[in-house]
C-alpha cells in the first residue's frame, strides 16, 4: 500500500505539470492578443504605445513563455494560481465561485447517464437481435454521432422556447439577486442542461454493457443455467449483474472526462455560469493563468475519478485486491493492476 500511494502521488504531480504546460503553451502560441481581448479594440486604438506596453508588462504578456510559465508554476506551488485578467480577480476565488455550478451539473448528469446507460445497455444485451436491441443501437449510434451543442440548442429551441417549460439559460432567474434564489429557482434552471449533458455520455455506456451482457450470456454457465429452466430475467439478475458490476465502475469513472468535456459546450449554450463557460472566457481572452487553474482542477477530477475506481475493484471483487498485491510487489502501475484483475475476473 505505502508503494502503491507513493506511485499515485508521483503520478498525480507529473499530470498537474504536464497539464498547465501545455495550456500555458497552447496560450503562448494562439494568436490572441491579452492586452486588445481584455481592453477592447476600440479602447487599444485611443492607447499610446507606451500604454499598451505598460499594461502588457503589468499582466505579464510581454514576458516570455517559460518566465511566465515558472513564474506561475512557482505561485502554484505556494498555493496561488494567480489573477485572472478577464474576471479582475483571483483565479481561486473565480474557480471557487463557479465550481459549485459546475458540480451539481456535473453530478447529476453523470448519475443520470450511468443509471440510463446501465439499463438501457441491459435492455439491448437481454433482447439481442430483436426490436428491443435494434432500438436501443439505433438511438445510441444517433447520440455518439449528435454533437452535444447542437443536442443544447435544439433543446432550447423546442423546451424553452416551443413549449416554454424550462427557462432559456442561467442559473437563476434575471434581476433576482443571488440572497432571494432559492433551492426551487437553482433546480428548475440547472434540469434542462444536466439531461441534456447526460445524454452524452449515454451512448458509449450503453454500447459497452450491452457487448459485456451478450459475452455473459453466450458463457458455459449461463447455458448451463438455461438447461435448467431458469428464465431470462433471473439469468440478468442473477449472473449478468454481477459481472456487469466491474465494467460498469469502470465506464462510469472514466466518463468524468467526457462529461466535463460536455458541460464546456453545455454552459456555454445554456449560459450556465460554470467552469466551462469560464474556460470558453479565458481561452478567448488569452488568460492563460485562469485556464490553466481550471484544466488542473478538471484534471484532478478525472485522475480523482479513475483512482476511486481502481479503489472500488477490491471492494467489489476480492480477485482484485490479490491482483493488486501481487501487482504492488512486482512494482508495476495501477493501470497494468486493473486491467489483469479485470481479465482475471472476466476469465474467473
């Protein structure tokens, strides 16, 4: 255990550095100019020269990458991630504003697609080759090719604007200052955006159980079950779900990734004012410390994410926690630890 936490934690702090490396060098490379985002064209027209260069020194932008790079690595690390340029303010104070946002959209949305995806996929698995199955691939094959924006605004043109059921974007109603917003206005406003969110994370869930449920059902054991008269829905219940079980922690860990994906396009259509639409802000304006703050945090979610998955395999199965020890000794990463546990537990 004391190996397998020390090689998590050098894990997690090559991610964090690699990560804010390349927003910071994706940043440097973009043709946006900082000073003429932040400012305004029209207020960069009416500068002098020596203005422009005064505000760029002040925000760093003249500086180059790597001494704006170390310099901000440096305040990281004493736990400042700096001043956002396009918020004129903190960069933690902004994230910790709109995390809360961010969140509860997230969370419902992954609750949701995991639920409808596990049973959705079931469905497809238990009727194979019939309507049932047909139906479900169809609707799958549509969402995984639908993209997620385009899925926001046609919901907003049919639920909000067609039949007016849901409002059309942000988290509260308009005028309505935030002391008055109760819990009734916040989850009326957030439940269009986190379906819609959740939808895109439907497809791939749904697709892989159903694949885990037919090999289950063509297995030994399962014929065997058969021969002796059980019916179909006891076989689900009793063999299917079971081995169902790791799989389903795995995509639905790993679907973090996707779903904060999604909720960047999401907020962005719905004005939701979240991480993601303050991403979409500071990559536009060339704030390269405030997007770099937010891709760490959302990689320290999906790292977070994909190691409580790996945590849960012993939970669930106890073929894992012997693979993991066997694993630990021979000195090999979590990763290599999951996948032979899960080929063994497949095999078993």
């Amino acid at each position: 255990m004391p190996k397998f936490v020390l090689r998590q934690i050098v894990r997690f702090v090559l991610l964090m550095l690699a990560v804010s490396l390349v927003v910071f060098a994706l940043v440097s490379a973009s043709p946006v100019d900082p000073v003429q985002a932040n400012v305004g064209q029209a207020a960069v027209i009416g500068m002098s020269d020596e203005k422009q260069a005064q505000l760029a020194a002040y925000w760093g932008a003249d500086a180059p990458f790597w001494e704006r790079y170390l310099n901000w690595l440096s305040a990281f690390v004493q736990g400042d991630m700096g001043e956002s340029l396009r918020f004129n303010a903190r960069v933690a104070d902004v994230i910790a504003t709109r995390a809360l946002n961010s969140l509860a959209l997230m969370a419902i949305a992954w609750v949701a697609s995991g639920v409808l995806g596990l049973a959705l996929g079931i469905v497809a698995g238990a009727f194979r080759g019939r309507w049932p199955d047909k139906l479900v691939k169809g609707y799958c094959y549509l969402l995984a090719s639908t993209p997620t924006f385009w899925l926001g605004l046609v919901a907003l043109m049919v639920f909000s604007v067609w039949l007016g059921w849901f409002p059309l974007g942000f988290s509260a109603p308009v005028g309505v200052a935030a002391s008055e917003v109760t819990l009734a206005d916040a989850a009326y406003h957030i439940v269009l955006p986190a379906l819609v969110l959740s939808l895109s994370g439907v497809a791939n869930i749904a697709l892989h159980t159903r694949e885990k449920l037919v090999d289950v059902l063509e297995s030994d054991y399962v014929r065997f079950a058969r021969a002796r008269g059980e019916k179909l829905g006891v076989i689900v219940r009793r063999h299917g779900l079971r081995n169902l079980l790791l799989p389903a922690i795995t995509l639905q860990f790993a679907s973090l990734s996707e779903i904060f994906g999604g909720s960047v396009l999401v907020e962005q259509v719905f004005s939701y004012p979240g991480l993601g639409q303050a991403a979409i802000t500071a990559g536009l304006g060339g704030d390269a410390a405030l997007l770099a703050g937010i891709a760490v945090v959302s990689a320290a979610l999906v790292f977070g994410g994909n190691l409580i998955a790996n945590l849960l395999y012993g939970a669930v199965d106890p073929r894992m926690r012997v693979a993991f020890r066997k694993d630990a000794s021979d000195g090999r990463g979590s990763h290599g630890n999951a996948s032979d546990a899960k080929e063994a537990a497949h095999v078993g």
